[in-house]
C-alpha cells in the first residue's frame, strides 16, 4: 500500500515518483527489447508515426505490452500495483487501457494538454470517505537517466484540482510543436533509469522540448477503472445494427 505521505503528496501534487521502480537488470532487458523492436519497425509503420497533432511528439511504439514477457511483467508490477488499487480506488478494479514506448529526439516535446477544467471521464480526480477514484492513473517509466534539457516529462503540479484552465492553453505551448518549458507553475521530472513516474491523468502535464544529443527512453502504461460488467456475446453483437453495436461494451 502507498504510505501515508504517499497518499498526501499524490492528493496534493497529483503525482509521485517511485524511485527505483524497476531493477538495474530489468531496464538492461527492456532497453535491449526496444533496440530490436524499433530497429525492426519501417521508418513508414504507422504505429511508429504518432497521430495528426502530434507530428513532433517523438517516436512511439504502441500495444507495447504484446511485444514480449518483460512488457507482460509491467501489467501487475510490485512497484505499483497496489498504488494502481488505491488510486483509482473502490471496487474498480484497474484495467490497462493503452501503452506504448516513447523515444524523444532532439527538438521533440509533448505539448501542454489535460487538466481538471476538461471534465471528461477519465480526466477525473475524486476524494471521497477516505478513497480517491481517479479516472485514469499513469505510470511513466524511465529507460534511460533524465537530465534538464533531456526532454522530461513536465508537469503542473495541482492542477488536476484546478478549477480554472492554465492560461497556458490559449499560446504556443498547447499547439502542435509546443512543450511546457516556458509554462508558470510547471515543473520538469527529473528520474534516474529504473524510477517511475505516477500520476492521475487530469494533472496538466506534457513534456519539456528535448535539446541535447540522443534520446529519452520511456515506457508509458495508462490504467483505469474498469466499472461496465455486462459483455454481449458475439451472436447478439452480429444480429446488432452499428448504431446499436456503438451502445455495447466490447
Ligand atoms: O512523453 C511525455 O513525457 C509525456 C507523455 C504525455 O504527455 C502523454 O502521453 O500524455
């Protein structure tokens, strides 16, 4: 279970870092994975080129979790599985809802995005009888030692209890291209490989633009809760219309 303190600084701040998340032999293997899976990827595979907007994002292998043991190990690590529980909390039980590797080269960033004012499902932080429920909990793991200049993920420390959007949204640091290095109130995450990096989803968040030779090395698992029960079974979803099969939870 996360640690009182824990449990005060992620309500606070929105985030933790868990310092030596994975093990120096456990980084040594998925760096090695990554290696052959980028170097074996066309530079034209869709799935390596992020999507419109976010041209300048960085390389990105997603699905990353069918790509072999080590990425199947990352489901239910030790290091945060039961900080996955408390987080998004209740009776819901945390589901894995996308992941991918993020390499980040000279001059690429991810842009300002998320934030409390967007009220969307999964951007959503509730605190309520001593149990948070959170609509989407991250995990981004270092790869590689991430210095300033390194491209780092950025955060704005509260603001995923904020109830008015950072002015920040209205410049260049929102729009495609842009990063959080000139961003009030942000802050850089500097991790050492093998460190993580928690955080609820509604916190603003992007990443500074990287501006030293070579690349930041990164895992990103992104968890919700899991709280619709009832799955059709394939003969009913077959019958259904596509206005109806759009209703159903597949
Ligand atoms: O790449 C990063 O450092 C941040 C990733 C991110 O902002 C996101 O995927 O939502």
């Amino acid at each position: 279970m996360p640690t009182e303190m824990e449990d005060y600084l992620f309500d606070l701040r929105g985030y933790l870092i868990l310092e030596q998340a994975l093990s120096a032999g456990e980084v040594d293997e998925l760096n090695e994975r990554l290696d052959r899976l980028f170097a074996s990827r066309e530079p034209s595979d869709p799935n390596l080129n992020p999507k419109k907007g976010y041209e300048n994002f960085g390389r990105s292998l997603g699905d990353i979790v069918e790509c072999g043991e080590p990425f199947e190990r990352l489901i239910d690590h030790p290091s945060w599985t039961d900080h996955l529980h408390r987080y998004i909390g209740g009776e819901d039980r945390p589901i894995l809802e996308a992941c991918s590797a993020i390499f980040r080269g000279r001059d690429q960033a991810s842009r300002l995005h998320s934030g409390a004012h967007k009220r969307r499902m999964y951007t959503q932080f509730r605190y309520h009888n001593n149990e948070f429920r959170c609509g989407e909990i991250n995990i981004m793991i270092a790869l590689n030692d991430w210095r300033p200049g390194d491209g780092a993920t950025m955060v704005v420390p509260g603001s995923h209890k904020s109830n008015i959007i950072h002015p920040a949204f209205a410049t260049p640091a929102h729009k495609p291209g842009g990063s959080l290095d000139t961003v009030e109130g942000a802050v850089e995450v500097l991790m050492n490989a093998g460190d993580a990096l928690l955080f609820v989803d509604c916190m603003a968040h992007g990443s500074g633009k990287r501006v030293n030779p070579g690349v930041r090395r990164s895992i990103l698992y992104r968890y919700g809760p899991r709280w619709q029960t009832y799955q059709p079974n394939r003969d009913l979803m077959d019958r259904l219309t596509p206005e109806r099969r759009a209703f159903m939870n597949v």
